[in-house]
C-alpha cells in the first residue's frame, strides 16, 4: 500500500507543479478564463475529452453496465455521436463568433448575440450554470471522495475533503492554462489506464467463457437489445448525446483554441480517444460481471480492478488516472462557475471598473466559494456518480444545448425566443426529473424539445430586427467560409 501510495502523491505534487507554474504566467482575466486562446489542437482536444468524461467514465459507466449489462451502452453511443456532432458543427463556429462579439462566458456570448438590451439572458443563464454545474462539481467529489476512501482507508466524508482540497489548489492558482494543461496530461493517463486495465484483466478471469457464464448467472444480458428493453429506454440512453452542444466547460475549450484551421486536427484526435475511451469502459463493466460477482459498491469495480491485478507501484498509476477523471471534470467546472460570477455578476454588477488583477482574485475567491458548496452536497455518501452526472449534464443540456444551435445557425433568432426557450426547457427538465417521470424517460428530452419549440413558436412572433446583429451573423459566416 505504501508504494501505491508514493506512486499516487507524486502524481498530485505534479498537478500542484502546473498549477504554480501558470499561477505566474496569468496575466490578465482573459488569461485565466480562456487561455489567452492560444491553445493548440492536441491540448484542446485531450482537454475537452478528459473534462467531458470525468469519473463517470471509470466509475459511473463501468458500474452501470456492471449491475445493467450491455444494453447500458447505448448511453456510450449516444455519446460518441454527440462528440461528434460537436466538434463537427458547433467548435469552428464558436471560436469565429465568441472572439468576434468579445465574449469570455456562454452567458455573455448569449447576451450579445442575441442583442439583448435588459442583461435577462446573461443573468438567467448564469443563474442556470451555477446551479447545475454545483450539482455537477459534487458528482466529482462524490467520486474523489469513494477513491481516497478505498485508497488511504480513512472516513467518506474526510475523503471527499481531501480529495476536494487537491483539485481546488491548481485551478485557484493557474486558472484556464493550468486546468488545460492538466487534462492534457490527464487525457493520456485516463486512455493509458481504460484500455491497459481491461485487457490484462480480460486474462485474469480465464476469456470470455468465464464472462457468459458469471453473467447468466447473474441474470446479467450481453446483448445490446435483450429482452424488455424499451424504445424508451434506448432513446432515453442515447439522449445523453444531446447534452453536448450545452456544457459550458466543453464549449470553452472551443472558445480557447488558437485558430479555427486547428479544429479539424483537434477533432480528430478527440473522436479517436473518445471512441476507444467508451468502448474500453463498456469492457470494463462486463468483466466486472466474473471478477467480482458480489462488490458492495458496482462504481468501485474499476478501482477493486486495479487493486487486484497490479503491483503496488502500477497501481498507484492507474488509481492516478482515476483522479485525472474527477479532476479533469471538475477543475472545467469550477473554473466556468468561477468565469460565470467574475465576468457576469462582479464585472457587470459589483465593480464595473473592476482592474484586471482584481478581476482575477475575484474569480479565484468564487472558485473556493463554489467548491465549498459543492463540498456540503457530495457529503452524503448515498449519492451516486451518474446519478448526479446524469441531472447536471440533462439541465445544461436542456438549458443551452438549442440556444448554441440557433445562436450558431439562426441568423433571425431573438433574445426574447431564447430566453423563453431556455426558461420553459429548464422548468420542464426539472419538474419532469422531480415527479419521477425521468425514471421513464431521460429528462434531458423533453426539456431540450420544449426549448427547441418555443424558441421556434416565439420566433414567428419576436424575430430579431436589430441590424447590427443580423450584420454581425453575416460577418461571422463570411470569416467562418474563409477561414475553415
């Protein structure tokens, strides 16, 4: 345990490193928000990828199809399309029209697309990310918190804290760059370990005769359609692909990339990892099945894996990786709640003259103040991984997932059809979640179609007639033509 140990601290003492090197090259809040964007194509696109997947993809996918079978990889498709799609459509034209109106945050990138004159959209949409991205930040914890509990043998709740305290130190310190270059580095070691870590235990358990028979033991299917699986609830699996187009720290990465000639390199390298990624993790959960036929805890199969298969030293790499995931997701989150209040509430409301330097404190004061909220959720170890991943991803999914499409490729869309659309999208995704109805159907869909329809039904009534923004889209597409 020592040597897993050592391996595993020399890791975060890394981390700290970065994170206290780029505390000295933020210079101003463009620096710590977005890069300075000057990322190039292998660091947006691992970066993106790991502070997509987070620990839901060695803990909460794994366990699903653990207790599941198969059929739990519709949501792996479901993603790997929506992966695609984004970096596809949404990527380029971000990065053409967030430098264009000057915009650091989706919020404020809201505001001035649309011309909206009453600051509604822009307080309302951070408003929105704030709330879901606590819930998504103490998902991470969630998982830290099970890690540094398997791993040191201490108490749920002082592992969460602990593991909590490691993450908060390098995004406070190095901002946007810090975070980036760690999830770079972090993006390596989390394919390193989802694919490495299945195909030796593949060899442990004695191939894949052992795997049928521990799964019909179990009752478990390994069949991607076995019988009584709904249309619904392939549907509802594969709808986490919609959630793509709205998560504020995946768009950032696209705001963040030196030029838009380097997105087509960028998402290569990202469809590339993240097909392999989700297959490996699918492969992950089904020898499990064998392995472990009674585990107290099916989104710890990952982590019992590596335990039981590698010597010490190894070990403490991958459970390494482990934390790469938590951490590569919620450093994103942190930072994008953090550039949410500094940019749209302190620089907009609080202090309007506010200097660079100051601005940069701020958002580095918000990070501790979102973390610490965050800290009181993942308190409760009933929680579970996906379960919260799943709320968090459906609401800003609903919430912005049409407003960045419309934004993008609507030139006549109003402020007033987004900013009913994301009100009506948000209040059906959450009552349909609280009445029990996502147990039938992911909320995520209703919640984005609600939002596509009204934008479209207020549209035919409320049509955008400012001409510098009609000129402005014109703009875009014509730089965006050029340039790709």
């Amino acid at each position: 345990m020592s040597a897993t140990i050592t391996s595993f601290s020399v890791y975060l003492v890394f981390l700290m490193g970065i994170g206290v090197y780029f505390y000295k090259k933020t210079a101003s809040l463009e620096d710590y928000l977005i890069g300075g964007r000057a990322m190039g194509s292998w660091v947006t696109a691992l970066s993106a990828q790991a502070s997509d997947m987070s620990g839901w993809l060695l803990m909460g996918l794994p366990g699903a199809v653990y207790l599941g079978g198969l059929s739990q990889a519709w949501i792996a498709v479901g993603l790997f399309i929506g992966t695609v799609l984004n970096w596809k459509y949404v990527a380029a034209r971000l990065r053409v029209y967030t430098e264009k109106t000057d915009s650091m945050t989706l919020p404020s990138f809201f505001e001035k697309r649309f011309g909206d004159p009453t600051g509604l959209l822009r307080i309302i949409s951070a408003a929105i990310i704030l709330m879901f991205f606590t819930i998504y930040s103490a998902s991470g914890l969630v998982a830290s918190g099970k890690l540094f509990e398997s791993l040191f043998n201490i108490d749920y709740k002082l592992a969460v804290i602990f593991g909590g305290l490691a993450i908060v130190s390098y995004t406070f310190l190095g901002g946007f760059m810090a975070v980036s270059w760690t999830d770079f580095f972090q993006g390596i070691l989390m394919f390193f370990a989802i694919t490495i870590v299945p195909i030796i235990a593949y060899g442990e358990i004695g191939g894949m005769s052992s795997i049928v028979e521990m799964t019909a033991e179990n009752g478990v299917s390994l069949s991607l359609m076995p019988e009584g699986l709904t249309f619904t609830a392939i549907i509802s699996a594969m709808a986490w692909g919609l959630g793509y187009f709205g998560q504020p720290h995946i768009l950032a990465r696209f705001m963040g990339i030196d030029t838009i000639k380097k997105v087509a390199s960028a998402r290569k390298i990202a469809v590339i990892w993240v097909a392999i990624s989700l297959t490996a993790a699918v492969f992950v959960g089904i020898i499990a099945i064998p392995m472990f036929p009674n585990i107290a805890d099916s989104e710890k199969v990952f982590i019992e894996m590596i335990a039981k298969i590698f010597n010490p030293w190894i070990g403490g790499i991958l459970l390494a990786a482990i934390l790469s995931a938590i951490m590569s997701t919620i450093d994103s989150q942190l930072l994008v709640s953090s550039s949410t209040l500094t940019e749209d509430f302190y620089n907009k409301i609080v202090d309007r003259e506010a200097s660079e330097s100051e601005k940069m404190w701020a958002g580095r004061v918000f990070v501790i103040l979102i973390a610490v909220i965050a800290f009181i959720l993942a308190l409760n170890p009933n929680n579970t991984v996906l379960d919260l991943v799943a709320y968090a991803w459906a609401g800003l999914g609903a919430a912005f997932g049409p407003v960045v499409l419309f934004a993008l490729f609507s030139k006549k869309t109003s402020w007033r059809s987004v900013l009913n659309g994301m009100l009506l999208g948000t209040i059906t995704l959450v009552f349909w979640k609280e009445s029990g109805l996502g147990n039938t159907l992911y909320e995520i869909v209703p919640g984005f179609l609600v939002n596509v329809i009204v934008i479209m039904i207020v549209n035919k009534v409320y049509s955008q007639k400012n001409k510098e923004v009609l000129a402005e889209f014109e703009e875009v597409q014509k730089i965006y033509d050029r340039d790709i």
